[in-house]
C-alpha cells in the first residue's frame, strides 16, 4: 500500500513538473513578452515580403505588397514605379488607385518623403478611411525606381512617417539586391557566351572532317561520332542554367575527347578516374570543357608521338577535387598568371573558368595551375559539395 502511494504522488509531482515546464517554456520562449511578440512579427512579414522583392519591383510587386501593409498596419498600402501603379492592398482601391502614381509624383520627382493631406488625397465619401498618405521614393544606387505610398484616415504621426520611411528603405536595399542578382545573371551568361565563343572552329572543322572520314571505311563509327558532335554542341550551346551537375559536365567531355580521339587516331590516350560521390554536384556551366580542350591543343598539336591526358575528380569530404593533366609541352610559370588574369596567352577560357570559380564559391576556391617547359601540365580546382545558390539546372 504504502509503494503504491509512493508511486502515485511520484506520478503527481511528475506531472506537476511537466505542466509548470510547458508552462515556463510557453510563457517566455513561444508567447514572450509583448516586445518580444512584435519584433517576431516585424522580422515575420519582413522575411516573407523579402523573396518577393528580390525578383524586382516590377515582377514582385503584387505579391508582396499586402506583407508591406501589414508590416506598417495601415488601410491601404501602394508600389508604383513612377509612370504605373503596379500593386494596391487594403481599401479604397475602387477611388484612389487611379490617382496612386500621381500622388507619388513628388517623390518619386524628388526622391524623397512627403506627406499628402486630404486636399490632395481627395475622397467623396466622409467615412472614407483613406484621407491622407505618406510616400517614400524607392531608389537602388543612385536612382530613383519607384514609390511606396502608405494611405491612412486621420493625420499621420511622426513615427508613423518614420516607418514609411524604413519600410521604403528596407525595400529598396531588397530591389537594390535584385538588380545586382540580375546583373551577377547576365555578367555569367557573358562570360558563358565568350567561352563559347571561344570553342575552337578547327575543332569543328577537324570533327566534321574526322567523321566524313569514316563514312566509308566504318559507317557505324562515323554515325556513333555524329551523334556524340550533335550531343556536344548542343551541351555547349545551350541557353539556360549558370550551373549543372559533374556528371553532365564530364558526360560533354566524354563526347569532345571522343571526337578528338578520332581526328587524332592512336595519338591520344585518356584516362578518366571518377568517384561515383562526386558526380551529383552543382558545377559553374563549362568549366571542365575549357579546360580539356587546352590539354588536348597544348598537349598535343604541333607535337610528335602520343599524348596522354588525365582526368580525376575524387571525393574529399565537403568538396570534389578535380584535376585535369597532360603530358605536353607546358609552359612558363609566369605565363600562367598572364592566362589567368586575361592579360595574355591563348590558353582557352583559362582565365575565365578562374574568375568565375572565385566569385561563386570564393577566393579559394580558385584554378590553380602547375606546369613547366617540357614538364606537362596540371590544372587543379576543389568544388564544395554545398553552396548557397548553387544549384544544377
């Protein structure tokens, strides 16, 4: 009797815990204090308004206008940039939408804040809810792209003024991001534009010629090099995606060795070394192409004999190395930099697979080059597993 009642308040004192436990832990950590709740909400809306700001003004307005009025807390809430009105939430809509751009004229003029009193916001109807408003310019640099205008009943206050103000800052700085996203979009399908630019018309040519040579002697041969040429251009001159995967990469470069291996007939021997872990990673578009295509011009045209080129990409823990070599004539070291850097030298896209490595994944992550007069050479590159934005299309 006596264990039973033991256990039974045990289990009493148990629960007792666990109840003040959910009740601590709700109260100070879910719940908070009533600061605690309304910077939740701040950082709440200023997340979800943030993703839609970032695809521009134009493209995200809609979407994230009711966030921005939620985060102010007024009745209606407007985006123009300056010449349309892209995006109205909260009432009056039906009266003062239309005049929304015109309304915002001097700011956008200006690019400045200024406030609208009922003269200028001019409404029929006394129970109106929107009779005065404050409109804040959206700049990005030093420009002027637009305008966020908030509409209230009565007089606007100064803190509410201040808000305008720091809601407007907060989404130019998002749309300011944006442009550069779309900037950082265009400068990499430049860069892809001049690599492709840049792929060899002798390799072209000499791959036509190589498979109308077996087009008698070995039909079947000369169709297999056909389909491989169709695959690699088609890899190389597509039009979407900044990234793609290993396998896509070193699949392009299967087809470009097999072409050349045609053209070069016994000369050129390849070998190809890869871990099975590193073949989903996400890759800058054509960095290993580049690459391969110096191998094969610096290794073996102008020369004599056989050339051999080596291909590795292992798994080494968060990241894939990957390392392409030949056996050819290399070069001065201090060429390398001038290949790099773009100053000098006609090694193929060198420099711009380098650029390009440094500004997605950082600085060390950068091509790095060993090489010497008659001693081959070597390009190295280690690809983290991971990346923030990096994604295969």
């Amino acid at each position: 009797m006596d264990t039973v009642l033991t256990v039974t308040i045990g289990v009493l004192i148990v629960a007792a815990g666990a109840v003040l436990l959910t009740w601590f832990v709700r109260s100070r950590l879910v719940l908070g204090t009533p600061e605690d709740q309304a910077t939740y909400q701040v950082l709440h809306m200023t997340s979800l308004a943030t993703p839609e700001l970032r695809a521009g003004l134009e493209a995200g307005a809609e979407k994230a206008v009711r966030h921005l009025r939620d985060l102010l807390g007024t009745p209606a809430v407007a985006l123009t940039d300056g010449t349309r009105l892209l995006a109205w939430d909260g009432v009056g809509a039906d009266v003062h939408a239309q005049h929304a751009v015109s309304s915002a004229v001097d700011a956008v003029r200006d690019g400045s804040t200024v406030v609208l009193g009922p003269a200028t916001v001019a409404c029929p109807d006394p129970e109106c809810r929107v009779r005065n408003a404050i409109t804040a310019a959206l700049t990005t640099e030093d420009h002027v792209v637009g305008a966020l205008t908030a509409y209230t009943g009565s007089r606007p206050s100064a803190r509410l003024v201040r808000a305008v103000e720091e809601v407007a800052r907060f989404v130019s700085g998002q749309l300011e991001l944006a442009e550069l996203d779309s900037s950082r979009a265009k400068l990499a399908e430049a860069e892809i534009r001049a690599l492709r630019a840049q792929i060899s018309p002798h390799f072209i040519y000499n791959s036509l010629g190589a498979i109308a040579s077996y087009v008698r002697t070995d039909p079947e041969h000369a169709r297999e090099l056909l389909l491989d040429f169709a695959d690699f251009t088609r890899y190389s001159f597509r039009r979407h995606g900044e990234f793609t995967t290993l396998a896509e990469e070193l699949r392009s470069v299967e087809r470009y060795l097999a072409l050349e291996q045609a053209r070069f007939g016994g000369r050129l021997e390849v070998t190809l070394r890869v871990s099975p872990e590193v073949l989903p990673v996400a890759v800058p578009f054509l960095c290993l192409q580049p690459l391969v295509e110096n191998a094969v011009r610096h290794g073996l045209e102008g020369e004599e004999g056989r050339g051999r080129i080596i291909i590795i990409a292992e798994d080494a823990g968060n990241e894939a190395s990957i390392s392409i070599e030949d056996d050819g004539v290399g070069m001065e070291p201090e060429l390398v930099l001038e290949n790099l850097t773009g100053e000098g030298g006609d090694h193929v896209g060198l420099g711009n697979v380098d650029e390009r490595l440094r500004s997605v994944f950082g600085d060390e992550h950068g091509l790095v080059v060993e090489t010497a007069p008659g001693a081959g050479t070597k390009v190295s590159m280690r690809v983290p597993k991971y990346a923030p934005g990096v994604h295969a299309h």
